[in-house]
C-alpha cells in the first residue's frame, strides 16, 4: 500500500491560507482487493481518525504566520500501512496590516485630480538557497488591500 497524494485543500505543497484546510490523500496497493480500514491525520497537537480520503477538515487552532506539518497513517483492511508527510502555512489570519504609500513626496497633483498611479520595478533572480536540510525555494507573499 502506498499514499501516492496527500494534499491540503488541493495544493500537494506550498499552501498558504487563513482558512483552516480541507485534507484529502490517494492510495495504490498491489493487494487485490485491498481498500482503506482508517487513516490517522496529526497536525501539531490536532490528532483524527477518519475511514474518508477526501474532504477531512482540520477542525484544530491556527496561529497566524506558522508552518503546520502534516502527518496521515493509513491502515488497509489487510493490516498494511502507509505514511506520508506535507505541510501548509497560515497567512495573516485577518490580525492587523499597516502599510505606507510609495510615492514621490515632491510630485503635486494639478486640479486636486487623482494621479495617475505611479510604477516602481526592481528585478532581480530568484535562485534556490542551499541550506543545511538541502535546497529551500524562497516563498512569496503578496496582498492587495483593495
């Protein structure tokens, strides 16, 4: 028996929320006949068991700006099991945002009319850090307070 996906609200890696996700996981076995028994799900100190694959939902607490660590076990009706890992991140979780324009302090607007927006670009490569558990992507975050 093998967990061949295990993903969190449909992302497999990378997830960043402030919703509280939805787990689901696919299985192969070369058993006939094998189908799953129940599948332990732990997330920090959240623990369930569930005989479903898809549509579980973390029902345990959420801390704003955290990696959360997935961990499911799943038994076969033959007594196989199977373990896999993920993980998913939480974003601001609705806690308070502060932010400033950027603009040119000098520039005046004629008419008292709204200026056109102005347009600030920086390029720049982003590469893989190799870190002490291996390679690391650098994650990105972005909101827009419309």
């Amino acid at each position: 028996m093998r967990i061949t996906r295990l993903a969190t609200s449909g992302s497999e890696s990378g997830l960043v929320t402030d919703e509280a996700p939805r787990l689901s996981f696919a299985l192969e076995s070369d058993h006939p006949g094998e189908a799953l028994a129940h599948a332990c799900f732990r997330i920090a100190d959240w623990e369930t068991t569930t005989t479903k694959q898809v549509a579980i939902n973390y029902t345990g607490p959420l801390a704003p700006h955290t990696d959360y660590p997935v961990r499911v076990t799943v038994t076969g009706t033959s007594g196989e099991t199977a373990e896999a890992t993920t993980s998913f991140r939480t974003g601001r979780l609705g806690g308070p945002w502060q932010g400033q324009w950027i603009t040119d302090i000098g520039f005046e607007v004629p008419d008292k009319k709204s200026p056109v927006p102005m347009r600030f670009r920086y390029r720049f490569a982003a590469g893989i850090r190799c870190g002490a558990h291996g390679p690391k992507r650098p994650r990105w975050a972005s909101t827009n307070s419309n």
